[in-house]
C-alpha cells in the first residue's frame, strides 16, 4: 500500500478534482441577472413563483420563502400554536436552531436521545419524554435521512401533538415514497450554502393548511396580514419578524430547483457508489438506509469503531487523527457537531431572555425540565466518533472523484497503525 499522504507519500484524491458546490450555468447567471433589470429586488414575481414551484415540487399545499431555514422553522413553530411555557420535543443531536426555535416563542425544548443506527431521534424514546405540557415534536430528517414517520405520526394521533419536520437537510429524501415535509403539521428546508438546494442563503416554510400558512405568513413579514404583492395596511395584527428573501436569491433558487431531480440522481448514485466501495472497512461505522428510507445523502457521515481498531484513549484524539490523514489525502471531511443540543449552554443555563425566561415563567410552572447531557449518552457517543462528507457525493462529481474518496479510505483505514495521534 502506498505510503500514507500525511507522511510524505503520494494523494490518493488528485488536487482539483472535486468540484465545488453548487454547480453553476448560464441559466442560473440569465436567472439572476435578469432580476437586475426589474423595478425592485425586494419580494416580487420571483419569490411567489419560487414558492409555488417549490411547493409543487415537494408535494406541498402551500410555502413561504424565508432568509432562512431558522426562520422558517420559527414560523413553523407559531403556525402549530406552541407559545409560552409548552414543551416540544426535539432529538439531542442536531443543528443548534432545530431546538432555539422553540425558546424563540417562549416554549421549552425536551430532548430525546438518537438511534446509533440512524442518527435520527429514537421513536422508540419519544413516548416517555411526553409531559402533561408537551404540545409538539421536531423531528429532523438528519444527514437526509428521512424519520420513521409512520411511527411519529401514530404517536402524535394518540397524544394529539403538531409535528414539525426539519427537513433542513433533506430536500428529496423519501420515506416510504413520499418525501420528507409532507408527513408533519408544517415543515422547514433550508437553502444555505451547503444545502441540497443552494441559494447561499435562504429557507423554505411548507405546510398543507390555510391556517398554518397564514399564522407563519404574519410571523414572517412583520405581524401583517397581507404579503408585500398586496396592497399592505401596514399594521402589525401580531408580533412578527422580517424574515423575507429577495427576488435574486428567489430566482437562483428557482433555476437551482430545475435542477433538483437531477443533482438528487447524482447524489443517489454517487451515494451507492460509495457505500459498495468501502463496506468492511474495518473500524469504519457506515451511514444505514433502512428499508423504505432514500436517503439523499447530503452527509455522509461515518463513525470510528474504536473498538474494531484496537484505540482506548480518548476516541476524539483518534477521530482528529483519522480525519487529518484523510484531509491530507485530499477528502475533505469534517466533525459536523462537537456538542450534543443538551450540552449547550443556550439550553443549560436556562436564561435565553434573562431572568430564566422562558423556563422561569408561570406558564411553564408545574413540570420542570433540566438539561442533564449523561441522560443523552447515544447522542455523545455518535459525536464524539463522527465525521462526515457532503461536497464529493454532489454534483457535478460523479463516481470518478468517489472511486478516488474510497480509495483515500481504504489507505488511510488499511494503515492506521501508522497514524499519529497528538
Ligand atoms: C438540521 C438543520 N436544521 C436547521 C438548520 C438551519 O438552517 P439555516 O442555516 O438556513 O438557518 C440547519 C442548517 O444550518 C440544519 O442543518
């Protein structure tokens, strides 16, 4: 085997050959510069087209463009009534944002521990964390992997809960062949640069009723009743945000999402590709894709087996170690999360808005919630030995740059013995 890249010898992945995301084409640059030439950039044809293709798309009533996935699930959260002192349930091991959302309307977060398998929320874990306050669950399709969502939906029938989908990192991820954000109450996506869809910035709110879109419209453009399309009174009916896009990100985002069907395929095959190139790699925790999941593979995210490689100190040494000589093979992977959600500080110290608001209002009175990380050791496990990928698995990379990746794995993998840990 060739000598490992990080002691001098030879990069298994040519420099050059993985190529950036998103790909961008002379319709994307007409698309965008043609809005130059409107009246206004500000919200306009472009963003209700957006909206309506996307909802289309997706196989959604209705949808509100955001400048973000955040926003977008905020707007999702007030859309399902949750307001002061309700508790909503959420998985210990996301994107911060998939659980602030919830204090961002003064209601609490409970957390539940993850599947190891999956990496999603355990749905078997999901019916003992309900308290008499809990009015709602955010499930997040992670890493594109959809939730088993006929499991959560038959919980929320018997505890009559909303369910918001955080399909921030999921677009065109199925469970059981139907996509992900079509299942729940409302849901989110979000359109930041390393999304499946890229507008640099930017979300998506979806939902299937008219009493849902209207309660996330007013949140979205400042408590108005009326979008900046109609002819505005300008009151604030409730308390709202300014969370619109513009008419150049709507209109990337509506060529990009011409392109959607096809970078999915991409991503499916190169995913495939990947998974048959280095299955049994020893010390190397694969992705899973459970029967009835597609998985849009928008991380592929491995974990180290310490155990499988014979490592007993502290597995973050050997994670830091592995992925170094993977990135000087030319792969660049990287940690996705270093903290589980209950270990952040925003949820322990529980003073979001100063004098322990929310937890400390009256109506969040009578059942306590406490942030206790040992109660989450799934969730710390899966981060303290990940690492992850997205940009290789993207077009418009295709199986030639992956057969390079699975190589970089086999070597780095086949020597570990040779690698250094600081
Ligand atoms: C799972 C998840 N939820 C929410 C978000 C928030 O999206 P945004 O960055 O668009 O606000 C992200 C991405 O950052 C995410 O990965």
């Amino acid at each position: 085997m060739q000598q490992l890249a990080i002691s001098g010898g030879p990069q298994a992945v040519t420099a050059g050959s993985i190529k950036n995301w998103p790909p961008i084409d002379d319709t994307d640059r007409k698309s965008v510069l043609a809005v130059l030439e409107q009246k206004s950039l500000a919200y306009g044809p472009n963003n209700e087209a957006f909206q309506s293709e996307f909802a289309a798309w997706n196989g959604n009533q209705h949808a509100i463009f955001t400048n973000s996935g955040t926003a977008a699930l905020h707007m999702a959260v007030v859309a399902c009534g949750i307001g002061a002192g309700d508790h909503v349930l959420v998985t210990a091991y996301s994107w911060s944002s998939s659980a602030t959302c919830i204090i961002h309307h003064n209601a609490i977060p409970v957390f539940v521990d993850i599947d190891f398998d999956t990496i999603n929320i355990d749905v078997d874990k999901i019916e003992k964390a309900i308290t008499p306050k809990t009015k709602a669950i955010i499930v997040v399709h992670l890493h594109g992997l959809a939730v088993n969502m006929e499991k959560v939906m038959a919980i929320a029938r018997k505890h009559n809960l909303k369910v918001i989908e955080d399909a921030c990192q999921a677009h065109g991820a199925l469970f059981k062949g139907s996509k992900v954000g079509t299942f729940g109450d409302c849901a989110a996506f979000s359109f930041n640069q390393n999304k499946c869809l890229c507008t640099g910035e930017g979300g998506m709110f979806v939902s299937n009723t008219e009493e849902t879109r209207q309660l996330a419209a007013q949140l979205w453009s400042f408590g108005e009743t009326r979008t900046p399309a109609e002819s505005r009174d300008y009151h604030a009916y409730a308390l709202g945000w300014m969370y619109r896009s513009n008419e150049l990100t709507a209109a990337l985002g509506r060529s990009q999402l011409a392109k959607m069907d096809s970078y999915f395929k991409i991503q499916r095959e190169n995913g495939a590709h990947l998974n048959k190139l280095i299955r049994g790699i020893k010390g190397l925790i694969l992705p899973t894709e459970p029967a009835g999941h597609t998985h849009n593979w928008y991380n592929y995210t491995s974990r180290i087996d310490m155990h499988a490689i014979g490592w007993t100190g502290e597995p973050q040494k050997m994670r830091e170690a592995i992925m170094k000589a993977l990135q000087a093979e030319g792969v660049p992977v990287g940690v996705w999360q270093n903290f589980i959600l209950p270990a952040m500080t925003v949820f322990r110290a529980k003073n979001a808005y100063g004098g322990g608001c929310p937890w400390s209002c009256h109506l969040a009175k009578g059942v306590e919630v406490n942030y206790n990380p040992a109660e989450f050791p799934v969730a710390q496990r899966h981060t303290d030995t990940h690492f992850g990928m997205t940009v290789p698995l993207r077009a418009p990379n295709r199986t030639d740059v992956v057969d390079q990746v699975a190589d970089a794995f086999h070597k780095v993998f086949g020597q570990i013995d040779k690698i250094k840990v600081d």
